[in-house]
C-alpha cells in the first residue's frame, strides 16, 4: 500500500513518500535477482550487498555478537533517555534497521517507547511488537518526521548504505529533540590485531590488507568510504551536538583466544566475516570489474588469513552525542 508523504500520529512532514504496510504481492517489487543472489530492487542506490536468506543470518549473527560483546544493546545512556516521562512516549529511530533485531530487543526492554526502524527492503519481521513499527523508507532522502520528534536516532552499520554520512547527520539532528541522543557504530573495514599480537598488517595478514585495501577502493569509488574515524569530526562539525563518548571496542577473528568465552565470540564472528567476503562478489564483478579467477584469489587470501593468523580482531566503533 503506497501512502505518499502522511502518516497518521508521527508527527510526520510529507518530504518522502513511504511504504506503510506491504502486501504479499508488492514484496516481488522491492528485490532484484542476481548471481543467484536477492539485492535490493531500487535502482540508484548504492547498497552492495545481498539482502536474502544468507546476508540475513549474518545480520542476525552479527547483532547477537555485538550484543554480547558489550554487554547490553547499546552503549550509549538509553536508560537514562528513555525513562518514561508521565507527559509524553518517548520515541526512538533506528535507520537502516536490517531484519530489525536490535529495535525489536529494544521494544521489548523499552515496552513504553515507540520504535520506528526503517529500511529499504522488507526483511523485517511482519509480525513486530505493539511499540514497534518497520517502514519502507530510503535514509539518503530528507526523513519523513518533524522537527524534535524523537528522543534517540539509531544507525548501526549503516556505512555501505550511506554515501553521504554527513547529510544523513544533518537529518538525524533535525528529528532529534533537545537532550535527544545520536549513536553511530560501524565495524572498521582494515586489518587490526590485539595488543601483544605481530602488528604489521602488510606483513603478518598480506591477504586480508589486499582485499581491504581492493574493496575499499572500490567502494570509494561507489561513495561508500571507510567511515569510522570520521564519524567523530562529522558530528561535531553540524554544530548541532555536544558531549558523548567514542570508543572502539575489539572482537577476536577466530579461535586463537585464551578464553572460552572469546574464542566462542571468535568463531562467531570469523564465519560472518567469510559470509561478508562471500557477499560481496557480485559486487566485485559487476562494479568492481573484476574476473572470477582475481575475485577467488582476492577472498581465498583473505579467507587463509582470517582463520590462520592469531591475534586478529574487528573493531567496532561507536559513538554518541547529544542534541544541543
Ligand atoms: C549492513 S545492514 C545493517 C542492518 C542493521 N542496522 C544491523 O545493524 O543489523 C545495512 C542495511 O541498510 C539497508 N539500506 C541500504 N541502503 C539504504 C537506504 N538508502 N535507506 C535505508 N536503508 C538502506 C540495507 O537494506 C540493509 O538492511
């Protein structure tokens, strides 16, 4: 069911036009089938990776490690900004919502806030709670809610749906009210190592640097940059935000860990980043332009090095700030 621009008690603008309720028939519309792989169906957009059965369990996989890694679903203060308030629901966004785990953990926890979570293809869950809502909606276009409406603005690992990070901020200030909180977290796309590990990425992981160092390159040139360093500077810079915390917090690649705990994380983590690798080749072949034999050989070395080489890790990136 197409509804330009309105929706009923958002406090909403009519700046896009949204999808709120699909029917089984419209579901077809939104994807496009390639490489044996289901993307997304909306032309423009840059978005590399698959969103089918696959890429879904890495999403869902991904949001459980995370969770457990940091021992909550959000580091940012959101007990604190989302204690009820007698006069008003408090109301959260979550941009580029995915299959919608993390909203729909935190509509559970937060059963007095409202949670919208948005997306460009339908791979949320159709049956969300009471205080949940999934809606059809492009972030690279002005959001469709009011001035000072929402109390928190969610975008997690949102850098290979966003070219333009700092817009997006502008729009995430904007829907904000005062007090209101922006959290960014995004996985660094570069070689890392634990503190006491060989550290010269060239050198101790040569095939994981190269398919860093080619896949970066070409997703630059599609506007998707690395942008976990920036994120920072691009908040401070719309002026429209003050305090917070940046941190990077480290997941093991593999099983190398002494811990039981980190090596179960490690496992975890090593076979969503070989399902990365693996969603990313049709994009290597159709915009990347590369052959199949360089594409084996740029996912084979990066494979050998992910499980061989011990002390590698991820680093998970965040970031928040609060609306002035
Ligand atoms: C890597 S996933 C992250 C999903 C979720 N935030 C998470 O952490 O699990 C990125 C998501 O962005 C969505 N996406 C891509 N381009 C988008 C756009 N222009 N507007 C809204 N969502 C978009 C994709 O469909 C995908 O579900």
């Amino acid at each position: 069911m197409l509804n330009p621009g309105g929706d009923d008690d958002d406090g909403s603008s009519d700046t896009s036009s949204m999808l709120t309720e699909l029917e089984p028939d419209e579901f077809p519309g939104h994807f496009r089938e390639h490489a044996g792989r289901l993307f997304h169906s909306h032309g423009d957009l840059p978005y590399p990776l698959p969103v089918d059965g696959a890429e879904q369990a890495r999403l869902n996989a991904q949001h459980k490690i995370l969770r457990e890694l940091l021992g909550s679903l959000c580091v940012a203060p959101v007990d604190e900004i989302l204690t009820q308030e007698s006069n008003r629901q408090k109301r959260v966004l979550d941009l580029c919502t995915g299959t919608g785990q993390w909203l729909m953990d935190m509509a559970s926890r937060f059963a007095n806030v409202r949670f919208s979570g948005v997306d460009i293809v339908p791979i949320m869950t159709r049956h969300p709670s009471d205080n949940a809502r999934f809606e059809i909606l492009d972030v690279t276009q002005p959001l469709r809610w009011s001035d000072g409406v929402m109390d928190f603005v969610h975008a997690r690992n949102v850098s290979l749906a966003v070219p333009n990070y700092p817009e997006m901020l502008h729009e995430a200030a904007r829907v904000l009210r005062r007090g209101g909180i922006f959290f960014s977290g995004e996985v660094g796309r570069y070689v890392a190592f634990a503190p006491g590990y060989p550290g010269n990425p060239a050198v101790d992981a040569p095939g994981a640097t190269r398919f860093y160092r080619v896949i970066n390159d070409l997703l630059g040139r599609v506007g998707l940059h690395e942008v976990t360093r920036s994120v920072p500077r691009w908040l401070q810079a719309t002026g429209a935000f003050v305090d917070g915390r940046i941190q990077e917090h480290v997941i093991p690649i593999g099983e190398w860990h002494t811990s039981a705990r980190e090596k179960r994380l490690g496992r975890a983590y090593l076979d969503t980043m070989i399902t990365f690798a693996e969603s990313l080749k049709p994009f290597l072949r159709e915009k990347g332009g590369l052959n199949e034999r360089e594409i084996a050989d740029l996912v084979r070395g990066y494979e050998r090095d992910m499980r061989t080489v011990r002390g590698m890790v991820g680093v998970y990136h965040t970031v928040w700030m609060t609306k002035a």
